[in-house]
C-alpha cells in the first residue's frame, strides 16, 4: 500500500489528499453536530416531558378528587342512602322506585366531571343495582373477576372491558360502603362496619377519556403515559399492546419513589426515560416514558440531510480538487515534459513559465542550466571530433608506411631483376594509389574513390607476385558518393591476402585465388560491407580479440585494429565488425555502419 502510494502521480496524491481531508473533516463535523443535536434534542424532549408530566399530574390530582368529593356527596343524599340501606337489607324490590332519582344524581354525577361512565351498588347479599338495567339484578362477576370485597379502602382496578354495555373501556374506582342502621335515619359511611352487611359503590370511569388526557399532555417524544397504582402496577394499559411495562423491574421502579425525574432504565434491550409524579387520591401514580431509540428517530431527517450534505460536499470537493490538483501540477508537468525532451534529446523550443513562482523559477533556472550544458558538450564535442580527426589522420598515417615500404620493396626486386615494365606498371598504380591515399589531407573520400584505391592496390599486388588474385566490387549506385572514411577497404583486402592466401593457393589452378566486396544500404539506416575470400580461413576469436581496446599493436592484424579504431572514432559505438568462416569457400569480414544522408553530398 505505501508502495502503491508512493508510486502514484503528484495531481493522484494531491486529488486523494484534498478528498481525504475533506471526507475526515466532514464526518468529524457530523459527528459531532449530530451529537450536539441529538443532546440537546434530548435535553429539551425531557424538559417539555417533565412539565408535561407536572401539568398532568396537577390535572388529574384535581378530576379525582372532585370525583370523591361528588360521589361522597351522592351517597349521603336521598335515594343513594335509601338504595345503599335497601341492598344491605336485601330490598330489591325497592329499586324501582329509585331509579329515577337515581338517574337523576348519576347523570348530575357525570356532568360534574367527563372521565365517569356510569355507576353502580353491589351489596354482599348478592343484591345488585345498575341504572343501566333499571334496576334489575345481574350477576356482576364477569366485570370484576377479582374478589371486590377485599378492598378495605377506596380503590382504583385495573383497565378492562365494560361488559354491561359491551362499548369501550373503563377503569372501575371500588368505594367500599356500609349502611350504620336499619330504620329512619340511617347513616352511609366509606368503611365496612363489623357486623353489619356491607356494600360496593363502583363508579366506572372511562378509560379511553383518560387516555385523551394522556394524549393532550404527550410530547413529540412521549413514548407512553399511564396510570399507576401505589405498587407500580398499570391501570390504563393493555397489556396486549405494551407486554414490557408490565415488567417486574418497571414495577418495582415505580413503585420504589413517588416522585422520578428522567430516571434512565434499561428494560430488554430498550433504553427509557422514566418520569413519574403521584396523585393526591388513592396512592395512584402517572408515569411518563422516553425511549432513546424514539429521541434518535426524531433526527432521523437530520440524518438524511447530513448524509445528503456529505454526499453533495465529496462531489463538490472531488471536482474542486481535480481542478485545483490540475491547476497546481501543470507547472510540475512541465518540468516533466522538459526533462523527458532533454532525455530524448528533443528540446528545441524552449518552454517558459507564466509565473515566477517556485516551479517557475525552477523552470527557468532549468532552461539556463539546460543553456550551459548544451554550450559546454557542444565545446567537448567539438573537441572530441578534433582530437578523433587528429586520432584518424595519425592512424592513416600509420597505414601508409606500412603499404608503402611492402611495394617499394617489391618494385625494387622488380628492377634489379630487370623486369621494368613490371616494375613501371607498378609505379603508376602506387602513383594513382597514393594520389587518393592523401587525398589534400581528408579524412573522409567517397565510396567511388574509396573502390579506385582498393583496385589500384589489387592491381599493385597483382603485378607484384603474378598472383592473378581474381577481384570484384559491387555497389549500390545510392552510395557511390558518400563519404566513408578513406582506406577502409585496402586493409581488408590486404589481409585477404597476407592471412588467406599462401604461395601453394595462389598458383593452385583449380581453386583460383579470389576477393569480393559487396556494399548494400538496408532499410535507409546501415551501411553493410562484405569483404569476401576463399582462402584457408579466419580464425575468429582472435580476429575478435584484435578489436578490443586493450588489443597489442603487433604486426598481426594490425589492420583490423586499425580500421575499428578509426570507425569508432567517426561513427562511434553504433558502428560493428563481425566475422563468418567457411575455409577454402567463403570467410567474410562483415562491417555495419551507420548511414548518414548529410554524408552524401547533392
């Protein structure tokens, strides 16, 4: 991966570094804002709660207990006593004609506050009144499974289905009743007294009344409000509908205070806010529940709208970066543009630099830099070619004597053994021979000159030795003129000669002595010279060795020696010597050289 960083491009690194930054800053922003807003959020939903709550808890406090203060009213007045005192008696037969009045008090009864449904009186004798059926007996079990003779006090039952109308439902308020005496004058008292027969005022209170209260006084973050009694357990719940709150934790939280505020609980996985605040009636509570997972809910746009944000901000900031990163690095692209064109050595026109910022200055400093060193290898090269043609001319200079002294011998055994025809013949080729060996000092002749002295001198040894060396040259018109280094090919054919041919193949008639040269253009690049024989072979790794820079100047081979050096000092490295050797068939010297059009003059 480092690796892989490193290697990428400086406008890569400069995009994923701004995109990075960008991304990394933008989280770190959400993080903390979505933090922020989620406390405070929170912070407020348990503010508003919690006077919700104490403005519930003030309400209900005052509906219940106007409530015992109307029911204790009703049933110290006519007919309620009388119907009370008749159903400890066992008097049903009574109750019609009460229930008028009855009617009449109840409905009073339910105007003076909306959460009472109806009321009924249930005597232990099994006497049973309830407006509803006109005063006719019905077996109340069915609404109040539990034992209702066991409250002792006035109390609050749990929420359940109103069974005597079939219609919604109620939350039943037990008011434990018992009448003091039988005859004129009797007394009704909230208490069961010892030894007199007893009875149940039940007021029904309407449960889903309740829960509009609740409703009104809920929050946006109210998860659920319901009525406790003194031990925690719910009254207004189904508990179809919320199984968790009728947990012994919750309960015991409930009703281990009567007061809580935004006390944290953990019930099943599910994190709450608990509140609570007692009523003045009955030991019943209000609590009021927050869930986390709600209060987050409650942001989930503020989720949506930063994830939105994010996305629309890397988008932004990708494209900012791709053109600032572009901006930025075009200057670095083209020093890189310059540096590649020096290393091709194709830097002709000069690239300048709008700004004289950093890279600016660095780009023209390059441009000078670039100036001075072209001026300084221009001078090495121009002394490098004036010390190769001082090198050249000193090793043309070498060649000659040696030619030279070889055939003033050979014309002078030619005069003394009085052969002067011979011996004349011979100096007007040494003479033609000589006239392009000086050439007026070049270095450089053309191919056309360059064959005339290589047959000037096939003529030369020819008349020397009687040899009758067979010799031939072709050429392709295209290099007639150029311009080759001269005496490049009288050194081959010499050590065609000297090294290919002995006495016994020179006069052997059937395999007569011979030499070609073939010169050929390939593919507008190299010049390829083949110098040909058919004489005993070379042998090539010492041919090889004669090349290298550390080969001895003996008199062996010092030909070749002679001629890559001088090639070398020319053409330079381009330029190659290779041998092939099939003896008494065809050993060839093979030499490649580069080919230079400006070397042919128009």
């Amino acid at each position: 991966m480092k690796q892989w960083l490193g290697n990428l491009k400086l406008r890569s690194k400069i995009l994923l570094c701004m995109t990075g930054i960008t991304t990394f800053s933008l989280i770190i922003i959400c993080v903390f804002s979505y933090h922020f807003l989620y406390e405070r959020n929170k912070e407020e939903a348990l503010l508003k709660s919690e006077s919700s709550l104490r403005m519930l808890a003030s309400t209900l406090s005052t509906q219940f207990d106007n409530i015992a203060l109307n029911t204790a009213n009703i049933l110290v007045s006519e007919p309620f006593s009388d119907i009370i005192t008749n159903i400890s008696c066992g008097k049903p037969s009574s109750f019609v004609e009460y229930f008028s009045s009855a009617d009449k008090a109840l409905s009073s009864l339910r105007r003076s506050n909306d959460l009472i449904s109806t009321a009924m009186i249930y005597g232990n004798n099994g006497t049973f009144f309830d407006e509803t059926i006109l005063g006719l007996s019905k077996n109340p079990i069915v609404l109040f499974p539990e034992d209702i003779w066991s409250y002792s006090e006035i109390s609050v039952l749990p929420m359940r289905t109103n069974t005597m109308i079939q219609r919604g439902n109620i939350i039943p308020v037990i008011f434990p009743v018992s009448s003091s005496d039988y005859g004129q004058n009797t007394m009704v008292r909230y208490a069961d007294l010892t030894n007199r027969p007893k009875a149940r005022f039940i007021l029904l209170l309407d449960a889903d009344q309740l829960q509009n209260y609740f409703d009104r006084f809920s929050t946006i973050s109210t998860h659920c409000i319901y009525l406790a009694d003194r031990d925690g357990n719910p009254l207004s719940l189904d508990k179809s509908i919320y199984p968790d709150l009728f947990s012994p934790e919750l309960t015991a939280l409930s009703a281990s205070e009567d007061i809580l505020s935004n006390t944290s609980f953990t019930l099943k996985d599910s994190h709450y806010y608990v509140s609570q605040h007692s009523l003045n009636f009955c030991g019943l509570k209000v609590v009021h529940l927050i869930r986390k997972e709600d209060l987050a809910q409650e942001l989930k746009p503020i989720r949506i709208f930063m994830i939105e944000t994010w996305g629309i901000s890397i988008l932004l900031a990708t494209i900012l970066s791709i053109t600032m990163s572009n901006r930025l690095t075009r200057p670095f692209s083209m020093l890189t543009e310059i540096i590649t064109k020096i290393n091709r050595n194709s830097y002709q026109e000069k690239t300048h630099f709008s700004y004289m910022d950093e890279v600016g200055i660095l780009g023209e400093q390059l441009n000078s830099m670039y100036d001075t060193i072209q001026g300084q290898m221009d001078k090495i090269k121009e002394e490098e070619q004036k010390k190769a043609q001082a090198e050249i001319q000193m090793l043309s200079e070498q060649i000659n004597p040696h030619f030279l002294y070889n055939t003033l011998e050979c014309i002078h055994f030619q005069i003394l053994n009085q052969h002067t025809q011979v011996a004349g013949a011979m100096l007007e080729s040494l003479g033609q021979y000589l006239r392009i060996t000086l050439s007026s000092g070049d270095s450089m002749i053309s191919f056309t000159k360059e064959i005339a002295h290589v047959t000037a001198y096939m003529q030369i040894m020819n008349r020397h030795s009687q040899s009758g060396i067979r010799f031939s040259c072709q050429i392709d018109p295209v290099l007639e003129p150029h311009l080759i280094t001269k005496m490049l090919l009288q050194p081959l054919a010499e050590n065609s000669i000297k090294h290919g041919f002995s006495q016994n193949l020179i006069n052997n008639p059937l395999t007569p002595p011979q030499i070609s040269i073939q010169i050929s253009l390939v593919e507008q690049k190299t010049i390829h010279i083949e110098v040909m024989d058919n004489g005993k072979g070379i042998d090539i790794e010492k041919a090889r060795a004669c090349l290298g820079t550390n080969a001895p100047n003996g008199k062996r081979h010092f030909g070749l020696n002679n001629i890559y050096k001088r090639l070398v000092g020319t053409y330079g490295p381009e330029c190659t010597i290779d041998f092939t050797s099939i003896p008494y068939f065809r050993n060839c010297v093979i030499l490649d050289i580069p080919y230079l059009p400006e070397n042919t003059p128009k």
